[in-house]
C-alpha cells in the first residue's frame, strides 16, 4: 500500500495506524513520487493526498487512469465542496475521507475498499457469478468488463455500480441505492456522485453515449441496464 502525503507527520501517523492492521506500506512525499511508486509496486491501494508538491492528487489520478491502472484510490482532501468532490471522482478516485478526519474512520474505508476490490483467481471463466446482459458481460471475482468480446477498464466505483446493474437487468436502481453500492460518499456528497459514474460508464460500454442503448435513464427514479437486442425485439412486437 502507498501513503502519499507531504506532511511528515501526518504520512507518519497513517503509516502507523496501517502497519498495525498488517499493510506493508510505502510513503511518498510528492506527486510525482507517488506516481513512480505506484508503477514500481503495483500497490492493492493508494492513499492519496490531494494537495501534495510536484504534482497534486488530481493530477495523479488523472495520469494513474490515464495508464489503465485499476488500483483503489482514496482521497485525504482539505476541500469540501461538492464541485472539488465530483471533480476526483470524474478523474477515476474511489472514496474520499475530508479533513480533519478521524484515523479509525479511515481505516475503515481502506478496509472496505481492499474488500470490495479484492480479486479472485483460477477457475473457469463460464463460472457462475459472472453476469450477461446483452453482449455486455461483467466477471464480478476478476473484475472484468467486456463489451461484445472488448475488454472495457473501468474505475473500482464504475465496478460497483456496473455489477448491481447487471445483477438485476432491467431493474430500475433509484441514485441512493446505487449511492449505497459505492458505500461511504453519502456523507460527504450528494447523490450527483452516481451521476458522474453513469456519464464515465455510458463513455466506455455504449456505441453512442449521448443515445445511450444499455444504461438507461429512467426520469423521476434512477437508472437501468438492459439489452438493446431484447428491447428492439420487444418493441418490434408490440
């Protein structure tokens, strides 16, 4: 795991309270020694500071989902309004914790970032659990989305919404459930957070994302994944 945070003290503080919960941790001082951390490692998790030297956290996520890495990332951030949230998590961020923040609050959301992100191995790739909507298919143990046969990199918190979508095809989710999905931006943010996770998906699983075909919008109650062949066939029915 990566602590990056220019703070000495506070860098010192997080180290300790990881270790104590048995995470081998590395510190990087800067922006820029995060980012060659995080190539040089490959870390399961990235603790974040947003305002750091060198470069900020903004722009290391940026150039982290740039490069297609799918590592969790949380935030550590002074900033508290709405727009600077939904800016990082547009950017491909995880979860953010606000300062001053409680030390046990923020194990806590590393605890259920590593859990919710955790990744299987083996096994046959028509296992049960992996979920088809369409030529959409989504491997919720490898943590892989294809589109008609196309790998398609998604976020940890893209994931997670995807998944419970495609769980229930057709299932019209209201924002605070699909908000639940994503566990812990709800005090901080407002359900906008699952807006700006349906526009980066609609980007990356839709031939059209301003005409989108698979995740829907039903208006006045949320969103819905469901398969275009199967909806032009029953309209061609009707």
């Amino acid at each position: 795991m990566i602590v990056a945070e220019d703070d000495e003290n506070q860098a010192e503080l997080l180290r300790r309270y990881l270790e104590r919960e048995g995470h081998r941790v590395i510190l990087a001082p800067d922006g820029l020694a995060a980012l060659d951390a995080v190539r040089q490692r490959e870390p399961d998790l990235l603790v974040l500071d947003v305002m750091m030297p060198r470069a900020d956290g903004l722009d290391v996520v940026r150039v982290l989902r740039a490069e297609h890495r799918e590592l969790p990332v949380l935030m550590v951030t002074a900033r508290t309004t709405e727009d600077d949230l939904l800016l990082g998590l547009d950017l491909g961020a995880d979860d953010y914790v606000t300062k001053p923040y409680s030390p046990r609050e923020l194990m806590a959301r590393v605890r259920t970032l590593l859990r919710r992100n955790r990744r299987g191995a083996g096994g046959d790739p028509d296992d049960a659990g992996v979920l088809r909507v369409g030529a959409l298919v989504v491997d919720p143990v490898r943590h892989l989305v294809t589109v008609e046969g196309a790998a398609v990199e998604c976020t940890p918190g893209e994931f997670r919404i995807l998944s419970a979508l495609a769980a229930e095809p057709d299932r019209v989710f209201s924002r605070q459930q699909l908000l639940a999905e994503l566990h812990g931006f709800d005090r901080y943010i407002s359900d906008r957070t699952v807006d700006v996770h349906v526009m980066n998906l609609r980007k990356k699983i839709e031939p059209a994302p301003r005409r989108p075909v698979r995740l829907l919008t039903v208006f006045g109650v949320g969103y819905k994944l469901t398969d275009p062949a199967k909806a032009a066939n029953r309209a061609a029915t009707s």
